[in-house]
C-alpha cells in the first residue's frame, strides 16, 4: 500500500479551566517553551504535508506561534462542542484535499509525545491488514478517570468510552486512550459527520468513531504508548508532572552528549539548550531558553543564564547573570556578581568581580574593574558604550553612555567618564584629593566630646525613664495594698460590732441600770470631793488673814 500524503490535526481549542488561569492551556510552559510548541516540534518531525491548528476565540498569541513552523495553519473553533466537532471544522478549513491523505490528530496539551511514538502509529497504518483506523493507547498505574479503550476479540478496537460514561466492567479495563488517532481521511471525516452528542457533556466525541467504524465493518488497531509520553495537562499539578519528566529527559540527553552535570538534580536545562564537548556545569545552574554553550565551556555554581551563546573555553561565574542578546567570546571570563546584559565579550576579555555591562561591546583582552558599571539608560531611552581592544577600566568607574573608550585606554579607579577616551590615553574623573595637617586628632576631640555629652544624657534619659517605670509599677500595689488592709479593718469592726451587741432585751435593761447607778456614785463623789476642796479653801484664808494680822499688831509696836 503506497503511503498518503500526511495531514496533521492539532487540537487545542481547550480552556484549561482546572489550571486556574486566564492564559489559555496550551501556551503555558514546559521546559522555557510552551506546550503548543513542543508538540509541533513532534509532529514536524514527520515532515507533514500540512499541519492544521485548531485554536479558540481570542487565541491570537497561539496563533502567532505557528508562524515559525512552516506549512502549519490555524482554525478557529467558535463554540467549544468538543473534540469530534474540532476535527470536523478543520476538515472544511483542509478542504477536498483531507479525503486523499491520511490524517493524524494529536492534542496540543500533551508536550510529552516523542516523535518516534507518531512515526510507530503510520507505520502500523501501512501494514499488512492496513488498518482504516488507529489509537495510541496505554496502562497507566491508576487509571483514574481516562477514557477506556475496549477491544474485540480480534484486537480491533470496539469502542473508546469515557470515563463518565463507563460501567463498571468498562472501569475495570486498565487500557486507556491517549487521544491521538491515526485514519484514512475520506474514512475519518465521513464517520466524523456521523457523530452524535448523546452523553454526559452533550458534546461531539473523536473518539467515538471506533464504535461507529466498527458497526460499519472498518478494520481498527491500536498501538500502546509509555504513559509519561502520553501525560495530558490539565492542572498545574500535571503541568509540574511533565516538567518534571521532560526535565529528566533533558538531563539525561545532555549526559549522553558527554555534557559533565556535576550535581544533576539542581541543574535546571530548557528544552533548546545547545552544547559543545567537554562541557561542565556545577550544582545550582539554571539554563534558561536560547543558550548555547561551546567547547570547554565552565559554568560554575549559582549561575543564570538565558538568551545567549558562550563561546569555547569561557568560564562563567559563580554566581553570574547571563540575560538575552550577550555573546561571551572564546575564553572570556564573567566572575561572581557580574551581570551581563545584550553585550559582546570579545576573546580573553574579563568582567571578574561586582560589575554591570549593559548594551556593550568589549574588545579582545579588556579588563574590566570590580565594581564597573556602564550606565545605559538616560530614563528614556538605551545607550550604548564601547570599551576598546586591550583597555583597562579601573575598579568602581560609571561609563556614562554613550562613551567610548578606546583601544589600550586606561581609566583611573573611581572615575566617571562622560566623554569618549582616546586610544591609549589615560583617563582620570574624580574629585580633588585635600589633605588637612592635624584634622584627624581635632575632628576625632571634637566628636569625642558630643558623643561623651550624648552619652551622659542617654544614660539620664534611661534613669529617669526607669525610675518612671518603677514609680507606675509600685503605684498600682500600694493602691492594692491599701485596699486589702481597708477591707480588713472593716471587717474587723463588724466582727466586734457583732460581738457587742445584746443578745435580748432583758440583757439591755439591766446593763442600763447599772450604768445609771455608776453615773450617780461618780458624781456624788465628785460633789463631796469638791465641797471638801472649799472647806480647805476657805481654812487657808483664814490662816491668812490672821498672820497678817498679827504682823501689822508687831509692826505697830
């Protein structure tokens, strides 16, 4: 049977509601590269005829990414009624054409699928019993809830259910559907305007064309798949899932290139990552898209690199920041925190240590000092700065762009140079050195006193601040106190107010009387006691008046 020529069918209409996200499903990322684009890598690998996309509403930026595919196409499905409906909107895009081809429809959220797999299924197709239909099938270890594929006793393929219309029996079977089928196209489409939506979605099943190309006598087969190749992302944990097994597979191939992973498990490659022999990378190293590292190329630990080519024998980092648009030429060196940024290193040329180069070009064998940086950007708009063949820039000098610097230039450390340096001058901005004799001891007397005066008043601050402190701490107790030793008083007067009172009314008349009794014996006492003051009284009187008496009687005579 003389083979067809190959139409491919790329179904990604989908939403990808269960990732969460607003970007639709296919043009999230696997490995620095959209899942879109590495399943039209696969397929390209057939070397299609032509490769029709089937794309949703407002997918403009998919679209975009099949112009660097050639021969590819798009289609776009208006009302997402399911993968029977996709197929058939790309039928009337292909046109007559579909009915002499043979025609392969893969889905688009499945990065995974390895070219070799794709090859395998046409070449069953042109076996001997030159089946009229195809599936790739597989066993996965839970099954969960994938469509099942069930067989006939031929081997043929009865029918394709999906899981939320199985039975039990139907759960039961552990060979699941891939989602990539393989037909004759005048076969395929005219079962496919066949469709129904008699389910549970209400939506136009691809995959029931089996069961209506098996009532209608068409030859089936099927042919399994590793279910890691066949991994379909429909959550961002599926998405990490095939990260991780594309990630593996990366590292291994690099390995096989005879790449030196030092640590493989904290290397991060991208799926375009290119590399020359003897390569090395240490521990922590990410690797983003569009780098291509050549012969004898070191990356040490702690490194980024993303959109550039390292040439042979360069050593990059530690811990160095490569971003898009750089070329680091054959032996340069990019040392530990310096970044560089759309910038051209030429041979033997050195950034080693705490620099900046952005929108430059550095000549063979220049050196640039630690702590260097070019300043690009004005607020407006990118400048660029050229440093030429064998300059020299010293440690912590701003190039202020656009300036150039040219071959065999010196720059002084600390310089910021505004204007452009001749070739093999030297170059010299910065303020004027002053030296001041004996500033040093007066400027450390005269701080030594404020900081002694300084100190003095903190630590008085801090005394008072305490003594406040200790104040409002005991005021609170003393009032505490104060109030415990009022309750007791009063409860003490009570206890004796209690104690004292007369217990009945005959108790109380008699201790009146007796009290009446004591008063009248006080004061009859003290009325004997006072008559008997006056009678003493009234004898000294009279002693008195005699003795003076007798002395006027003595006087006289």
């Amino acid at each position: 049977m003389p083979e067809a020529e190959l139409v491919v069918v790329v179904l990604a209409a989908g939403q990808g509601t269960r990732m969460k996200s607003n970007r639709p499903k296919v043009l999230h990322e696997i490995a620095g590269r959209p899942m879109l684009a590495h399943v039209l890598d696969s397929v390209a690998a057939l070397a299609p005829d032509r490769v029709m996309v089937v794309l949703g509403p407002g997918m403009e930026e998919a679209a975009a990414l099949t112009a660097d595919h050639p021969r590819t196409e798009t289609v776009v499905q208006a009302q997402r009624l399911g993968t029977g409906h996709a197929v058939a909107i790309a039928g009337a895009a292909l046109g007559q054409a579909r009915d002499a081809a043979d025609v392969l429809v893969v889905c688009g959220d499945t990065p995974l699928l390895r070219p070799e797999t794709l090859r395998a299924m046409v070449a069953r197709r042109y076996q001997a019993d030159a089946p009229d239909l195809l599936c790739l099938a597989f066993r996965p270890p839970h099954p969960n809830q994938y469509g099942r594929v069930v067989l006939d006793e031929d081997g043929g393929v009865r029918r394709i259910v999906e899981y939320a219309d199985a039975d039990e029996s139907e759960r039961a079977n552990d060979l699941c559907n891939a989602g990539v089928v393989l037909g004759d196209g005048a076969v395929l489409f005219s079962l496919v305007g066949a469709l129904g939506n008699d389910n549970a979605k209400r939506e136009y099943y691809l995959t029931d064309v089996f069961a209506l190309g098996a009532a209608a006598g068409r030859r089936s087969a099927v042919v399994e798949g590793d279910p890691e190749e066949v991994l379909g992302v429909n959550s961002q944990a599926d998405r990490a899932r095939a990260e991780e097994a594309l990630h593996m597979r990366l590292l291994g191939r690099a390995m096989a290139e005879g790449v030196t992973l030092v640590d493989p498990t904290t290397v991060w490659l991208s799926a375009d990552t290119r590399f020359g022999r003897d390569v090395v990378i240490e521990p922590a190293v990410y690797v983003g898209p569009g780098v291509s590292l050549g012969d004898g190329v070191r990356v040490r630990a702690f490194s980024y690199l993303e959109g550039v080519r390292v040439e042979s024998g360069a050593v990059i980092g530690p811990f160095a920041r490569l971003r898009p648009g750089s070329v680091i030429g054959p032996d340069a060196r990019v040392g530990n925190f310096v970044e560089v940024k759309n910038a051209v290193l030429g041979a033997g040329a050195k950034a080693n240590h705490l620099s900046y180069v952005g929108d430059t070009a550095v000549g063979e064998r220049a050196n640039i000092g630690a702590g260097t940086i070019t300043c690009n950007y004005d607020g407006i708009a990118k400048h660029r700065t050229e440093i030429g063949v064998g300059a020299f820039i010293g440690s912590n000098t701003a190039l202020v762009a656009p300036v150039r610097v040219g071959d065999r230039a010196i720059v002084g450390a600390g310089s910021t140079i505004t204007r452009d340096v001749a070739a093999d001058a030297l170059a010299v901005a910065r303020g004027e050195q002053r030296e001041v004799p004996k500033g040093a001891a007066r400027f450390r007397a005269r701080r030594g006193g404020r900081k002694a005066v300084a100190k003095t008043a903190t630590k008085t601050a801090a005394k008072t601040a305490a003594g406040g402190k200790k104040a409002a701490e005991a005021t609170p107790a003393k009032k505490s106190a104060a109030k415990k030793a009022a309750s007791k008083k009063t409860a003490a007067k009570k206890t004796a107010s209690k104690k004292t009172a007369p217990k009945k009314k005959t108790a109380s008349k008699k201790t009146a009387s007796k009290t009446t009794m004591a008063s009248n014996k006080a004061a009859a006492k003290k009325a004997g006691a006072k008559r008997a003051a006056g009678t003493k009284q009234a004898a000294a009187g009279k002693r008195r008046a005699a003795s003076q008496s007798g002395a006027r009687g003595r006087k006289r005579r």
